[in-house]
C-alpha cells in the first residue's frame, strides 16, 4: 500500500470536488436557515455525495465492462475528456450564484438543496471517473482510503466555509476556485494522454 499514492489521489479527487468554488454555492443556498438546519443540510449532502462516489468505485467498473463493454483505455480517454471540458466551461463560465425561496419551509429547502448540491454538483461525472480510475489503478482499498481521505478534507472546509467566506472573502475564493479548475484541467490531460498511450499499445496504432 503507497500512501504516498493514496493522498495524491485524495488530491485530485478533492481538486475535482473543487471545495472552494462549492462552498459559496452551499452558503448561498443555506441562506436564511437557522445553525442546526444548515449543519443537518452540511451532513446529509456530504454523506450523499461520499456514498455516490464509494459506490460507483465498487460496482463502476463491473457495470462498464459487462454491460457496456467499454475497457479502462477507453473510460480514461473519456473521464480526462469530461475533465477538460468541465474545467474550461467553469473557467470561461463561471456558474451564477443560485438563489433560494424564504418562503419555503427549511425542510423543503433542503431538499430542494441536496440534489443539486450533493449531485451532479458537488459529486459528477467528473468525480465518479475519476474515483473509478482511481479504483483499477490502485485497488479498492487505497482508492477507499483516498475517497475518505478526500471527504475527511470536504467535510473541514464546509464547516470553516462560513468563516472562510469572511475571513478570505468572496474574492479569494472564487480565485481558489479558478486555480482549483486549472489543476482539474492539468488532470483531465494526464487521464486523457494515458488512455490514449494504452489505447495505442492494445491496438497498435
């Protein structure tokens, strides 16, 4: 086991996690509810979002490769393309601000919040490719070890997100949130690159 290895990918799956760039959203969205109600919210879209992406590490691969018959060379050149064009669009186009009604009830507002928060938000393709390439590079305990790494570190950040937010600032961390974007594009290349070298090796190209 290579704990060096398990912490780069904890790395990564938190640079496409992009905590700083989710957690404005997740303020925004919260707006208005009381301190329980916004730590109950916290708790259920980090723990959806842990289960999205431990689940599809374990059953991912099996549903590519029996049902759709797609190999690791082929998820990897597609993962590090979904990379590429996520990260260029947040950074082109930067997602607005989502509003919130104070007329709903707190419990209707959370779960009006989880689904787009928990996913495809916080936890997308994104995400869940990069989880499963993790998975076959490394077997499933490191990249078990790496997702909760990698969720550990989320969960510490949305609970200093709101004083983050006023100590940095919003401009602050939408720049984390920008630099953050570049690392996913750097990543999106590697998986990309190293899809299309086994792609090359398999059939001879």
């Amino acid at each position: 086991m290579n704990f060096t290895v398990i912490f780069t990918n904890a790395l990564t799956l938190i640079a496409v996690l992009n905590p700083f760039g989710n957690v404005p959203l997740f303020i925004g969205m919260s707006d208005g509810l009381d301190k329980q109600t916004r730590k109950k919210l916290q708790n259920i879209i980090l723990f959806t979002a842990f289960c999205i992406t431990f689940i599809f590490s374990l059953v991912g691969e099996f549903l590519m490769t029996k049902f759709y018959r797609i190999g690791m060379d082929e998820l990897k050149m597609a993962g590090g393309l979904i990379l590429i064009v996520i990260a260029t669009k947040n950074l082109i186009f930067p997602a607005a601000k989502s509003s919130t009604n104070e007329s709903i009830s707190p419990d209707e507002q959370v779960k009006k919040a989880i689904i787009p928060l928990a996913f495809p938000i916080l936890v997308g393709p994104g995400v869940l490719t990069t989880a499963l390439i993790n998975k076959a590079q490394t077997g499933i305990i490191s990249s078990t070890l790496s997702i909760l790494i990698a969720f550990v570190i989320i969960y510490a950040i949305y609970v200093i997100g709101s004083y983050l937010e006023k100590i940095l600032g919003k401009l602050v961390l939408y720049i984390l949130s920008r630099v953050m974007q570049i690392f996913i594009l750097a990543i999106g290349f590697r998986i990309l690159f190293s899809g299309l070298s086994e792609a090359i090796k398999i059939y001879n190209i």
